[in-house]
C-alpha cells in the first residue's frame, strides 16, 4: 500500500475535517434545511432553529472533535510508552477509575450537572496515581510491563468496588450511573468544551513536543538513550499526559471505546512512524470519526439515540480490517 | 437411649403424615387452584393460597384491592399503598430477590414479578416447595390478568371478577369525562433521566394513563417503554410541559435549566413541570382511573400556547 505523500495527506485530513463539522452540523434528528441552518449559524432565522444549532449542534460537534482527537493522540502516545500495539487510553485502570468516581456520585445523590463528571475526573485521576505509584515502587523507569500490570489491577480493583456499590445501593441511580459511562454527547453544551479544552490543551502541548522523542522510543529504550533522550523523563511526560486526556475526555463524554484504539494504527498504516506527522493527524482524524458516528448516533434511530461507541465501532471496524488487510498483503508480497 | 426414642417418635410422626398424602396425592391436582402465569407456566396449589408474599408494589395492591390484605405475609421494602401494606413483614427487594427472608414467611404463594433476573428465585423457591407465580406489570392490561391469576389462585375468582369490571367501567368512566372537557390536548415530555435525555415511549403504563386523561406524549412514536432520545428532537417537539415523578428522593423539578444543553426547550426555560406522585402514577395499579382524573383536572389549569 502506498503511504500519502504529506502535502496530498495534509489536504485529505482538511477535506475529512470539513466533511465531519458540515455533517454534524447539518444532520440531525430533526430536518433543518442547509438554508435554515445558515440562518441560524448568522443569527438570523426562526429561535427554535438558532437554539438547536447553536446550543445542541454546534457544542456537540466541537465535543466530538476534541474528544475523538484527544483519545486519538492520548492511544498513539500510550501505544508507544508501553510498546504494545493494544494499548488504549483507558488500559491504565483510568476507566474503572472515572467508573468508580460517577457511581460514587450517583450514589451520593449528587444532582448538580457537573457533580458526576468532575467525581469522573476525580477517579481517573485516583486511579493514575495509584497505576503510577505502583509502577514506581516496581523501579524508577516506568517499565511498560509493569505500567500495563498495574492499570489492570487498579482497573479490577475499582470494578470490583463499583459491583460492590451497585449491589448495595438504589437501582436507578445506578444504572444511570452506567448510563452515563456508556458515552455519549447527549449533555453537550459549551461549558464542556471550554473544560476540556483548558485541560487539554496543555498535555496535547507535551505529547507534541515529545513526538521525535517517542520516535527514538519506539525503536527501544536503549538506543533511545544512546540517541541522546532522557527515557526516564519522557516516559513520565508521556504517562501523565496521556492520563490526563484520557481522564478529561471521561469526564467530558464517559468511556468511548475504539477511536483512542484504533484510530492511531490507521494513521501508521497510512502515513508511516514519525510521531511528528502522527500525533496531529490521529487528532483530527479521531475527531472526524467521532463527529460522524455521533451523526450518525443521533439519527440512524431517531428519535432514539444510539450509544456513540457502538457506531464507532460499526464504522471503525470495517475501515480498519480493510486497511490492515490492504497492509499484510503489501508486507508479505 | 434419647437417639432411640427421638427415632421411634420420628418414624411415628412420618408415618402419620405421608399415609393420608398417599392417598390425596392423585386428585389433587384436580381440587386445588390453577392458573398460567406470565412465563407460560401452570402454577397449581393444593388449596387456596393462605400465606401470599407479593414481590412488587404493583400485586401488593392488588392483593389488597381483592380483600386479602390479611393474607399477606411478606411485601417488597418499595411497598407502600394501601397503608396497611406497611404493617407487613418486609422481604427487601423484589428483583432478585431474597430467597431465604421469603422462605422465613413461610408461605404458600410468591408473586414474582415477570423479569428474567427473577428466574434464578423462581427455580430456588420451587426447590423449597414454594410455589411462585410471575406476574408482568408493565401496562394497564397487566392489572386485570394479574388480578384475576390472584384471585384463581387464592380462590377468590368473584372477586377478581368484580375487581376486573369495576376497574374497566371506572377506567372508561374517567376517560370518557377527560375527553368531554375538550380543547386542545396537552402535549407532554416525560422525564426519566437528563442525562442523557430518558423518556418514556407508547409501550408505557405512563403513556397510557396521558393517553387517557387527554394528553399525548410527545414520543408516543418510540415503540418500547422507555429509551434515550436527543435533545433536539425534544427541543423541536416543543411540549407544554415536563411531567416529573416525584418519589422519596424527588420533590421538586429536576434542576434541568442548570444544563445548558436542555435550556434549548422552551418548557424547560419557562420552568413549566407538572410534578406527579410517583407511588400513583408510576406503578400499574387498580388506581389507574384515579390517576386519570388527577391528571385530567391539573391539564385543566395547564395553560396551553
């Protein structure tokens, strides 16, 4: 398979961008023409019009972008960090974490909007601590093994709290609480996007000035040492970094599978192992994908929703095992 | 010497009561109770059901609506109508529920409800010699099954009989006067969970009774009993109001317009809610024609756009 040359990889990542933010913005369970919707963006037209674009469609859209790019680019770093290809953004136990932070909320009978996604936050960040403790107690360097070991563990442990939970309190807020984490961009308004932006924005900062470093890294630990990166601290960016987009995308939108997964692979596969090149492209790709299934999710059924991470996956999936067999069969002719 | 007398007397008292079973074993499925219940079983009773344990608020009042409160000897800790409900032995959840607290009542009958996380009680009770019952309770239909399946199995059928009727005529009666005080119907969005937006579809007990008092559910299109819809198609729906259920926990209007999202509908920024008991709205009961005219009569001062 041929890799995109950059300037015709760069054009291809604008024309999918426009594609997904004039979708999104355009479809939707209820039939606006693209008139009325041009209305409502100027200001102009009848107020139910203005209020669905402007408060519903447009936050939804800037959510989706920000959240599939984050997952995106946090899965690319963790994949490097822990050097396994399977690695997600929620493999350090960050999901039963945020998992374990909203049920306690629910539990509590928080009501407040924003009580359930910062108690989200709250564990994610809980849970990265306790993964990072325990891979620093296992010795300084941040062994990926050991990194990947200690996300599981932490992740069962905050499971098996949340089943303890569920079992001993009221059955509807619990199973809101499970409603909630399934994901979606069903509550987005803009207070959202501004949190998350303030929270990403500065780890995005990090992973991108560390993209030549996680190149020297993903040849192996040692040659990046002897190629003059300092691993130890590198690691350690990266890990908390990532964590932090990974916790900040669960609060704003709770557990979305797949884009942070997959997403990454896609972008190698296309466009080859510079960090560099990669880290902005997975953003905007997984931003893309995610605005079209949420598209997708708000319509295919309407006006039911769907969960968003099922049609990440139903749209995911396919692309993906074309491009994977597209490249074995490049690898082994 | 203690072991053999204990034995002999053991052996007496066996003997005295298999013999006369022997002999009663083969008509009795014949002279005791039967029905079908909700899974498509046949629940058989060698006599009338003395010691009932209902497993959902729903057959408790309807046990109690076929005069056999004092029957009753266990209840779910959600039972709380009629009153007296409440002066019996609390058994804890109703689904899946606790199988030893009920076999501690004693009974001779379990209304179950029909969820299939209740399959695994049903078996264990069977295996006590408990015979159990399923009921769904899910529409108002499921009233009048349930009460007649209770009222066969407990050899009360006249008044499940007269239960029936007086619930259709009553039913009729509070429909047909919601429908003579005219004008435009209500539109309604019922409010289940903000977020993310759950409401209720035609498959409801809650629609059914809107539908009844002269109101339509502005999701009446969605098939099942309850889903998760968007906000834009809400907020396009425009209803007149949110009805909200109140319950222990819930009293006053969920803080909706605290979300921005949900300020896109305009009965939310205009705070208009129509707040509703929960213990009478929220449970398919013989009180459905009550529930009917409360709401009838608060649509009635429902100011309407």
């Amino acid at each position: 398979m041929r890799r995109l040359s950059g300037p015709r990889f760069a054009v291809t990542l604008a024309a999918l961008l426009t594609a997904a933010v004039a979708t999104g913005v355009l479809v939707g369970p209820s039939f606006l023409s693209p008139g009325e919707v041009l209305g409502a963006l100027l200001g102009r037209g009848d107020p139910s019009a203005t209020a669905i674009v402007w408060s519903l469609r447009l936050p939804r859209v800037a959510l989706g972008l920000l959240v599939g790019g984050v997952l995106a680019v946090a899965g690319a770093s963790l994949q490097v960090l822990v050097r396994n290809p399977l690695a997600d953004p929620y493999l350090l136990g960050l999901s039963g974490g945020a998992g374990l932070g909203a049920v306690l909320a629910m539990a509590a009978g928080l009501a407040s909007p924003w009580a359930v996604p910062a108690a989200a936050f709250g564990g994610a960040l809980l849970a990265m601590a306790a993964v990072y403790r325990l891979a620093a107690v296992a010795g300084g360097a941040l062994d990926g093994r050991v990194l990947v070991l200690a996300g599981v563990v932490v992740g069962a442990f905050a499971g098996a709290l949340v089943s303890g939970i569920l079992a001993v309190t009221d059955a509807q807020g619990a199973r809101s609480a499970m409603l909630w984490l399934m994901g979606g961009f069903g509550g987005a308004g803009w207070g959202t996007v501004a949190v998350l932006a303030v929270y990403a924005a500065p780890a995005l900062v990090v992973l991108v000035a560390e993209a030549r470093a996680l190149n020297l890294l993903a040849l192996g630990e040692e040659p990046a040492q002897y190629l003059g990166t300092d691993v130890v601290r590198t690691k350690r960016r990266v890990y908390l970094a990532a964590s932090l987009l990974a916790a900040a995308a669960v609060a704003a939108a709770g557990i979305i599978g797949f884009v942070g997964l997959v997403v990454p692979h896609a972008i190698r596969l296309l466009r080859g192992h510079d960090h560099r090149g990669i880290l902005p492209a997975a953003f905007v790709t997984g931003g893309a994908l995610l605005v079209f299934a949420d598209a997708g999710a708000r319509t295919a059924f309407a006006p039911v929703e769907l969960p968003v991470g099922v049609v990440t996956a139903l749209l995911g999936v396919p692309v993906f095992a074309l491009l994977l067999r597209r490249w074995t069969a490049r690898s082994s002719s | 010497m203690a072991a053999r007398r204990l034995s002999f007397r053991h052996w007496l008292t066996l003997g005295i009561v298999v013999a006369p079973l022997a002999g009663c074993r083969e008509h009795l499925p014949r002279s005791g109770p039967s029905a079908i219940d909700a899974w498509g079983r046949t629940v058989s009773l060698a006599a009338p059901a003395r010691r009932i344990v209902s497993l959902s608020p729903s057959t408790t009042e309807i046990v109690f609506a076929l005069g056999l409160g004092d029957r009753l000897v266990g209840r779910t800790r959600w039972c709380d109508y009629p009153a007296a409900a409440r002066a019996v032995a609390d058994v804890g959840d109703g689904i899946a529920p606790n199988v030893e607290a009920i076999a501690a009542r004693r009974p001779d009958l379990v209304l179950l409800y029909a969820s299939l996380s209740n399959r695994p009680a049903a078996q264990r009770l069977a295996a006590l010699g408990i015979a159990t019952a399923a009921l769904a309770l899910d529409r108002a239909e499921d009233v009048r099954t349930a009460a007649r399946l209770v009222g066969a199995l407990a050899g009360v059928k006249g008044a499940a009989a007269s239960l029936v009727a007086a619930f259709d005529s009553a039913r009729a009666g509070a429909a047909r006067d919601a429908a003579a005080t005219g004008g435009r119907r209500p539109r309604l969005y019922v409010h289940v969970w903000a977020e993310p937006p759950v409401t209720v579809g035609r498959g409801s007990y809650l629609a059914e009774i809107l539908r009844d008092a002269g109101a339509d559910n502005v999701f009446d299109d969605v098939p099942t009993s309850s889903a998760t819809v968007s906000l834009e198609s809400l907020a396009r729906r425009d209803p007149d109001a949110i009805v909200v259920l109140t319950s222990d926990t819930l009293g006053a209007p969920p803080p909706l317009a605290a979300r921005p999202p949900w300020r896109a509908v305009r009965a939310v920024r205009e705070g208009r809610y129509l707040l509703l008991d929960g213990s009478l709205y929220g449970r398919p009961s013989p009180r459905m024609p009550l529930a009917v005219r409360d709401l009838a009569a608060r649509l009635h001062h429902l100011p309407i756009r």
